[in-house]
C-alpha cells in the first residue's frame, strides 16, 4: 500500500492539471518574491532561533526589521515572540521564540476515502518531522504572542487540578488492512489500515496471551471530574465463514469490557473512569483473546489508548508539560504548581495556544505560579522552563 506513494506526485499533478485554474495546490501560503529558509522539528516544545544561528544560516538581518519575520508551517502563519523587536533591529542579544510540533497524521487524511477512516491522527504513516519555514515580508504587523505580565495573585483562588493527556501510540507493526482473496488490498487506505501493536493472536503458539499494555498517568486529581478514555482496535484478519470472528475482554482502570465483532473493522472504544482508578506508576489494561469462537484467524491490533484525566498539581519532576486549562467565572485562572524538576536558576514560561499568549510566572524553588486569562474555553497549555527550551540550529535556504 505504502507504494502508491511513489507515484503520488504524478497522480497530483495530472488531478490538478485536469481541474484547470480551479484546483487549489496548497503552496497559496508561498509568496513567491520572498526568500524562504527550512528547519525540521521532530519534538514538541517551545523553540528559539539566535542571532547567532540566523547569521551563520545566511539571513542578512542588518537589513531586515525583526517586525517583518514570518514563522510557517502547515500552510499557516504561526504565532511567534521576537526578543527586542520593537527597535525594528534584530540585535547580537535577540532572538525568535515560538511553540512548534513534530508531525503527527495531519496530512495522511488526504490517503483516505474518509478523514474518520485514519486510525490513529495522532502518527503519521510516514514520518515524525515537520518542516517550518523562516521567510520576511514587507508588513510589521505579522503574527505575534500578545505578552501576559499579570504577577498580582492576590484575589484570586488556586486551581486545584490541570487537564492532561496520557497517550501511548502503537506503532511497531504495519496492517495493509482488508485483502481479497489473492492478498491484494484496495487502491485507497482503508480504515484498518496504517501502523500498529502486533496483533493480539489467540492461536499465536509463543505468546496466546493475555497482553497487558500500561499508561503512564502520574498523580491523578481523585477528587476531580472523571477521566476520559479512549481506545482504537481493529479486526486484522477475516475468517471465511464465521460471524463473528473476534472475540476481545478487555480490563482495567476498574472497567470490565466484552465484546465480539467480525473481519476487518475499526473498534473505536471510549469510556468515563474515576480518577481514583488510575495509578501513577501507570494504569494497566489487559486484553485477552478468549478463542472460543472457533475462528482460526482470530487477530485483533492496537492503535493507541489515550486518556485525558484532572492531573494534580504535583509536576512529578518535568521540566516541561503540556496541559489544559478549564475556563471559570473570574477574568483569569491562577495556578500554583509544585515539584518542577528543573535547576532553581531557571525562568519558566507558560504558554496559552489556544489564544496565542506567552504568560511569565514567578518561581520560588521547585514551585512555580502564573495567571490564564480565561476566554470562554478551555486553553491548551505549555508550561516550560528556560533549560528545555530547544535550540534551533541551522535554518537551510529553499531555493
């Protein structure tokens, strides 16, 4: 399946030849006078670009007033922090700042007869790097962070929990998805299609099972709202001539989940669980294949098992953490977050993604407090500290 892109190019440019002037090509973002410099991001996080970097790469700053720099990727402007800009110099001490993300299945929606088919859009069918694109205009009112200065606490009442994300992605095997009875699947990707866990395999001689597959979920909030869980399977293998053909338990966070399904289907599974079902030390779910269906072709694959949960405000030592923020009544959540891993001499900042803000916070030890303005939603946030903060290197010219 992973072949036909090879000849992707060539199928895209005979659609879009064939559609004239109205096909969109999705290069609209390019402005095609403006030099244009690459540089890979393979990890989420926020990212700077020195002056130093930006010399050594070619960029010719004497001439360019730091207000016209544009940050791309994905197709979009991105929201991006220049240190000192607002001289219209980019000097020896400036630098560019901005949140960025590895690749995830974004674009692979494209390879599907449905965007709900893909599996798992989270991981890309092909690569974990996304490239973003340093360029400059002739405008100074480009995309920036609006600053968040607000160190006044007093009024306000801490949060007692934050929104994150668990999730572990299975990526070790790749399914081809549904095959006729020559092996030979269908032209497009289908929805049983794309990288997962070994299949789960009943009549597999060295390991039948159970598996038991764990998530990392550190210090839950037990007095908080439930938790939600979700899980992807799906059926790889068909047995000619019996319905159903899978038969999957499944256990964990105090749930108890039977079920029986047949051939080559997604099983897409979410639940509501008690915080207090969830352990720091990782929450563990086991699947067992029963066989007692009398199917010989009896595999089922894992996607991903993703669960989102009210996590204290015990940072359990990171350095950096990505989490949502709840939205309330007053004008702004105050957070006071413990145990922050990182050397006491660092400066930690907060971003807000959601409304594109750089929060400053005020440290005292291994705690750390900051104000989100609250907007009427919930506000995906990335908290880091000074010593996490990645370089970028080299930034490559695109001819």
């Amino acid at each position: 399946m992973r072949n036909i892109c090879r000849f992707l190019p060539l199928i895209l440019s005979l659609f879009v030849w064939g559609n004239g002037s109205a096909q969109t090509y999705g290069n609209e973002w390019i402005n095609f006078s403006q030099q244009y410099y690459r540089f890979p991001v393979s990890q989420d996080g926020v990212y700077r670009i020195s002056y130093a970097t930006l010399v050594a790469s070619g960029i010719p700053l004497s001439s360019i007033d730091p207000r016209r720099i544009q940050i791309f990727a994905k197709g979009e402007e991105q929201y991006i922090y220049i240190n000192g800009e607002s001289d219209g110099v980019f000097g020896t001490s400036d630098y560019i700042e901005f949140y960025a993300e590895h690749n995830n299945g974004w674009f692979d929606t494209c390879m599907y007869a449905n965007n709900t088919d893909q599996p798992n859009p989270e991981l890309s069918l092909f690569n974990d790097t996304l490239v973003y694109f340093l360029t400059w205009n002739s405008s100074i009112t480009n995309r920036r962070l609006t600053p968040e200065t607000d160190k006044n606490f007093t009024g306000y009442t801490a949060e007692t929990y934050f929104w994150y994300t668990a999730r572990m992605n299975y990526y070790s095997t790749y399914f081809a998805g549904e095959t006729d009875d020559y092996g030979v699947t269908v032209p497009e990707y289908s929805n049983t299609e794309g990288w997962f866990d070994r299949a789960f395999d009943p009549n597999d001689t060295w390991d039948p099972g159970p598996y038991t597959r764990s998530v990392y979920t550190y210090s839950p909030y037990n007095a908080g709202p439930p938790a939600k869980l979700e899980m992807h399977l799906v059926g790889a293998s068909d047995y000619a001539g019996l319905s159903p053909d899978h038969h999957v338990l499944m256990t964990g966070a105090g749930l108890n989940f039977d079920t029986t399904f047949n051939g080559y289907i997604p099983l897409h599974l979410s639940f509501s669980v008690n915080p207090s079902q969830l352990t720091s030390s990782g929450t563990q779910f086991v699947f067992t294949m029963p066989n007692d269906l009398g199917s010989n072709a009896d595999r089922v694959a894992l996607s991903y098992i993703d669960i989102e949960y009210p996590h204290s405000i015990d940072l359990g030592n990171a350095t950096s953490i990505s989490f949502e923020a709840n939205d309330g009544a007053v004008l702004k959540a105050y957070f006071t977050l413990s145990n922050l891993g990182s050397p006491v001499t660092d400066s930690v900042l907060v971003y807000d993604n959601t409304n594109h803000k750089r929060i400053l916070t005020l440290r005292s030890g291994t705690s750390v407090r900051f104000l989100v303005p609250n907007t009427g939603t919930q506000k995906k946030c990335f908290l880091v500290s000074e010593s996490s903060v990645k370089a970028v290197t080299t930034l490559r010219p695109v001819n």
